[in-house]
C-alpha cells in the first residue's frame, strides 16, 4: 500500500499567473486522492520559484520521504515539483533508488517503468524550457521597450502608469508638486528634511502611501527620469515620456546635492525663519523656541547682553507679508505690462528663428551619431563601457539642446524677458503674500531683498534694485511711464 505526501506550489513569478492557486490545487488534489482511492499522510505547500534548488518545503518532503514516512508524492503536474535540473534529477534518483514508488498527477501520466521515468524527464525538461525561454521572451521585451525609451517598470513619483496604452504619463497634481520641490532646492536653501516636512503639507505621498522623508526627497532629486532620461543597467536611455523639469534645473540640483555632500550638525529644531534675520542691535543672528504653544524669536545674545524683545511668529509673518505688497506693483500696471512685452515678442519672434534651426540641425546630427555609435558597438568595434559613456556625453548634450530649442518657442528669446520674468515673480510675490504659506514666503523674500533685520520688534530688510523702485512709488513708478529701448536685467 503506498503512502502518499501532498504537494502543492505557487509560484510568484508572472509566467506562473495561469497556474491554480494553492488553495484551488488542494482542493482538486484531495478530490483525485478520494476518487483514485490514495492515503494522504500529509500536506506539503509553499510559494516559492522552483527556477533554483534550495525549496524549504520541498527539501523537507523529501527528507521525510528518505526517512520512510512516505513512499510517494500527489501534485498537479511534474513542473510544480521542479523547474531545474537539479531537483527534477533529486526526484527521478529517489523513483532509481526505491524512495519513491508511485508519483501520482491528475494531468500527467506515469509509471515506475523506463519509459515513465523517461517521460518524467521530458516533462522535467519542458519546465526547464519553459522557463529558460519565457526569460529570454521577456529580456527581449524589455531591449525592445528602451529602443522606443519606455521605462520597463513602476513610473516614479509625479507619474502614472497607463495600463491601456502601456506607456508613463504624467500625474496631473503630482507633478507640480515635484517640480516645486527641484525649484526649492536648487535655491540651496533648504535641506532635504525640509523639503519633506513641505512634501508633507503639500499632502505628497509615496506610491506606498507613506510619509515623504529626507531620502525618499534626495532619491527624487537624483532620478534624471524627470528631465526626460533615465538609467537602465548602468545605460543611460532617452525616454519618450514628458518631462516634468529641464535639463539645466536638474543640473542645478545636482551642483546642489554634490555641495552639500559633506555632513552636518543636526538641527534640534525646524523652525521657518531661523538663519534669515539678524538682531538690529547687535548684529547676531535671530533664533526660534517654542513656548505655551508658540514660536518666539529672539536674538542669540552670542555678543553680549541685548535688549531686543521676544516676538511671536505670527507678527513677524503678518510684517513680512505686509513687506511683499509693499514691493508689489498695482495688478491694472502689471497687466498693461505684460500685454506690451507680449506684442513685442510676437514681432520678435522671426529673429529667433536662425537659432532655432541650428538647435534642431545640430540635434539631428546627434542622432546620426548616436546611430552609428551603436552600429559601432553593436559589430564589436567599440566596448560597452566607451559606448555606453560617449552615449551618455551625446545625450546630455541633446537634452541641453531641446532645452533651448523650447526656452526659444516659449519665450522668444527676447530681450524683454528679464522684465517679463520680474513682472511675473512681482505678482507671484503678492499672492503668496496674500496666501500665507511660510516657506514660500521666506523663500520670496530671499529673492526679494537682502540684510534681514529685527529691531524693536520690528521686521525689515533691503530691498533689490528693481523691487526697491517699486516700494518708493508703488502706485506709478516712473520707470513704468516709457520703455528703454535698450533694458538690461533687473536684479
């Protein structure tokens, strides 16, 4: 009378999805084992590969199979006891050897005779097969998917995965978000911490749903996949998706990230407006503490003794926003404006034309090299790691093009744009102002002015030429009156 184990698996990998599920594989393993009369001493399953040796479970049952227990094995087909050579040979030397004596399957036949160990082998052999060429099938989907540059994979975040096309679009809320966090950052003015406590106001979350932290932030800040690139064993690939910040920003980032490599002294505290200001009195620097409830700032007092005050958060906030309207020009001069540079830009914009085209004919002739440069590889003329490095040096230097090609279309190029991009950030300015946000405010006053100062309780600062004009004679600046023919830059 034979004694049988009950074997069941499931694998996790993709070219097991056709397979019945553990559960399902019992149920029809026990309905067998009642119809072909067989003894069921024990059930054995587990999900694991059987690509490679090395099964907990499996060895297990054919430990227990050697030490007598059992004389024969119940499962759905050979390939759910082995997929490689070396356990399909273990079971084939154990039916040799008299361990085992009946396998049983509800969908392959066998018989303890040559020609059943003979077609044991075989099937054996199929798995193996199957999976060796189902892995070759898939390393031949992914080539194909990075020649049309399509990330093989998860989108990061700021992107989503469309299942209908199967390509990476961009995540309409998200994505703002990410670029504000590049823009941020390549300010040099906040860490990586601060940029995931922000994350987390914004309601930024991971694709895991989980709280934004300081390297989930610097993983982001290094993925050149949001400037149209991305890296694919150690290669660097054009990709076909949108990009959500340019070439140059992500570059400025990086400078960023390379700067701040170094370590530094962890901070107790956050605090928005710590290492803005300085004491108006002494000159030390302003610091923050919590008390009942609220932020208090107050000088260092690294210098001596100093009589300025205490002042809470949400006065020197209120001053501070009051500053930025201040500096803001009126919304009636601002439009006027913007429709005098726009007409200007459109008559502009045939000069621009030349450098457009000599953008677009030296991308081409890029391309032309990008194309030989793999032939050269592909034939064995070149190695992989020159090829891949020149790749990567003509990819840059591609994305740096497209760039301008865009900054030309976009912008035009022109000559007002240094005025137009301050008239932007003047009415910007004025609604974070009206919108409250902290950071964005301290942010905006850095580019605003310079020589922060609290004295008597009292916020101040130096506002930069241009804003300064502004804050004189907000209601009609003079240089508003006509245009220079000639502008330069405003600070």
């Amino acid at each position: 009378m034979f004694k049988y184990f009950l074997y069941a698996r499931k694998s996790t990998d993709e070219e097991d999805r056709q397979v019945l599920s553990i559960e399902a594989q019992l149920d029809e393993l026990k309905e067998f084992a009642v119809k072909e009369k067989l003894e069921i001493v024990a059930s054995f399953h587990e999900a694991k590969t059987a690509k490679e040796p090395g099964r907990t479970v499996f060895g297990e049952m054919l430990s227990r199979i050697s030490a007598g227990e059992a004389n024969g094995i119940l499962a759905w087909h050979p390939d759910r006891l082995a997929r490689n050579p070396i356990d399909g040979g273990q079971v084939i030397y154990m039916v040799d050897t008299g361990k085992i004596n009946s396998l049983k399957f509800p969908c392959f036949w066998f018989e303890d005779t040559p020609q059943g160990k003979f077609m044991l082998n075989i099937a054996f052999g199929q798995s193996k097969y199957f999976i060796d060429n189902l892995s070759e099938n898939v390393k031949r989907g992914l080539r194909q998917k990075l020649r049309r540059g399509e990330w093989p994979g998860w989108a990061p975040l700021g992107y989503l995965n469309d299942l209908k096309t199967h390509t990476i679009v961009v995540d309409k809320e998200k994505h703002k978000f990410i670029k504000r966090i590049f823009e941020m950052y390549a300010t040099g003015n906040y860490g990586l911490k601060e940029l995931a406590i922000i994350a987390n106001n914004y309601g930024l979350v991971s694709q895991t749903n989980k709280k934004m932290s300081g390297s989930m932030i610097q993983h982001i800040l290094q993925n050149p996949f949001y400037c149209g690139v991305f890296r694919f064993n150690g290669e660097l690939h054009e990709g076909k998706h949108e990009p959500i910040i340019t070439k140059k920003l992500f570059e400025e980032v990086k400078n960023v990230l390379l700067c701040r490599g170094r370590p530094h002294k962890k901070k107790k505290h956050e605090y928005i407006f710590t290492g803005l200001m300085k004491c108006g009195v002494c000159g030390c620097y302003i610091t923050a503490e919590r008390q009942k409830g609220h932020i208090y700032y107050r000088c260092t007092k690294k210098k001596g003794i100093c009589d300025e005050k205490y002042v809470r958060e949400e006065e020197i906030a209120e001053q501070m926003k009051q500053f930025l309207q201040k500096v803001s020009l009126p919304d009636d001069w601002a439009k006027k404006m913007l429709n005098k540079i726009e007409q200007d830009k459109n008559s502009e914009a045939r000069s621009n034309g030349a450098l457009v085209q000599s953008c677009q004919d030296e991308v081409q002739i890029i391309d032309q090299k990008l194309d030989k440069l793999l032939d050269s590889h592909l034939d064995g003329t070149i190695e992989k790691q020159i090829y891949i490095k020149k790749k990567e040096v003509f990819i840059n230097r591609k994305l740096t093009l497209e760039d301008k090609i865009k900054e030309f279309l976009n912008k035009g190029a022109n000559r007002l744009e240094p005025l137009r991009e301050f008239i932007l950030s003047n009415i910007k300015a004025k609604k974070i102002a009206l919108a409250g946000d902290l950071s964005e405010i301290r942010e905006t006053l850095q580019n605003v002015g310079s020589n922060f100062m609290l004295k008597d309780k009292k916020f101040d600062c130096l506002a930069k030429r241009g804003w300064r004009v502004i804050a004189k004679n907000p209601t009609c600046p003079d240089w508003l009156r006509g245009r220079d023919s000639n502008p330069r830059p405003i600070d």
